[in-house]
C-alpha cells in the first residue's frame, strides 16, 4: 500500500526566498505525482503534474521534480512571497482498475511567507 | 473549461439526522468521480469513486453511501450521522483527456452536533 510522506510538516520562510518542499511515497509504481495548494477552508488547487515517464514539470515560480527510484518529489518555490503562503500537499496516483487512478496523499507541508 | 460545483458550501446536522452532499462537474463527459474527507489533524481520505453511472467502489467501510444518477452527477449521503462523520469532504473528477489529473471542488464543511 502506498504510503505518502511529506517533511517538514511546517515552514516558515521570509519573502524572497526560494525554498523546497520534500515528499516521499513508498511504491515506485506510480501512475503520475501532483502537486497542490489548499487555503484555509478551501479545495484543492492542482499546481503541477508530473507522469511517471518525466523527471521534472514547471509552471511559473514553481519547479516540481520526481524521482522514481528514491522515491522522492520536490516542490521548488523561487522568489516566495506572502501570497504563496498555504498548506501544499504530494499525492501519488496509482491504477486502482476499470480506467480509475486513486491518490493517496500526504499530510502536507503549511508554509508562511513572512512579509 | 471544466468546473466543478459543490453544495451546500456549510452544513450542521444533528447526530443521527440524514445527510446528503451533491457534486456536479461540467464540461466534460464520462468523468472519473472521486469524494473525500479531510479531518482536522489528518490527511485526505478517499471514501468513493465512480468510473460510469450507477458504478461505485468504497474506500472505507462506514455508515456513509455514495451514487451516481447522472454522468456528471455524485451524491454522498447518510441515512444517520454520527459525531466522527464531521469534516470537510470534497468532490473531485479526473479524464483521460488531462492524463487523469484530478481537479477538486470547493468543499463542504460539516459539523455534526
């Protein structure tokens, strides 16, 4: 069973800073990894997606990267400013049959960008 | 584009009262469709999904159920509440046309009293 894990569980950082955020899953046989952002009280936002055939996706200030042999993703957040300032959470998926892929997620990392 | 709605956005229901939470995705067919609880302190856990109409796979066994009356349509329902049924729950839908990245709706808080 997969099993999702993601350190710190907490960061604070000042503005300007680029920083990264780590996460680990347990079963190399992922279908893809995500990315994502959860402001207090809301849903998701996916950020990034990244297929197991690839090594890294960037949108913007962010760059995420996968690693399947050590298990590990990183988040990298260039140039971080308050408004980054939320909970990110890694999810792996993996195909649970009939066209269905489930994720299973981490507890998240909660980052504050102070002013 | 896609949207997903959610609704009701909040909810308090007395322990032992029904439950029923809808989600409708739109622009899109045929979508997987997934619902979640996210507890205080813990992770998100899958409860449902659905790949098609009347097709639905448990996560966890509990006293919550889930259908699919519609291609876009996914309602999360309880015949009695009990206190550890609070939390927030989220709908969520994936396709094969974006590589099956999931994309979440805005939520539904309950408290259960």
């Amino acid at each position: 069973k997969q099993e999702v894990t993601q350190i710190p569980a907490a960061l604070s950082v000042p503005e300007g800073e680029n920083l990264v955020l780590n996460c680990s899953f347990t079963d190399s046989a992922i279908y893809n990894l995500q990315w994502f952002r959860q402001d207090p009280g809301k849903g998701l936002t996916s950020l990034l997606l990244i297929q197991s055939s690839q090594r890294e996706q960037t949108s913007g200030r962010l760059n995420a990267s996968l690693d399947k042999s050590s298990g590990r993703s990183t988040l990298y957040i260039a140039a971080s400013q308050p408004g980054d300032s939320a909970t990110y959470l890694c999810a792996g998926a993996a195909y649970s049959g009939a066209g269905s892929y489930q994720l299973t997620f981490g507890k998240g990392t909660k980052l504050s960008v102070i002013p | 584009s896609q949207t997903i709605h959610q609704w009701p956005a909040t909810l308090v229901q007395p322990v032992g009262s029904p439950l029923s939470l809808e989600c409708t995705v739109e622009g899109t067919s045929n979508p997987n469709l997934y619902w979640y609880r996210q507890a205080a302190g813990r992770g998100l856990q899958l409860l449902f999904y659905s790949v098609g109409i009347g097709q639905i796979s448990s996560e966890v066994p509990q006293n919550l159920s889930a259908s699919r009356p519609q291609d876009r349509q996914f309602i999360l329902s309880s015949k009695k509440l009990l206190l550890s049924d609070s939390g927030f729950y989220l709908c969520a839908w994936s396709g094969w046309q974006s590589n099956y990245e999931q994309y979440f709706g805005p939520g539904t808080r309950l408290t259960v009293t």
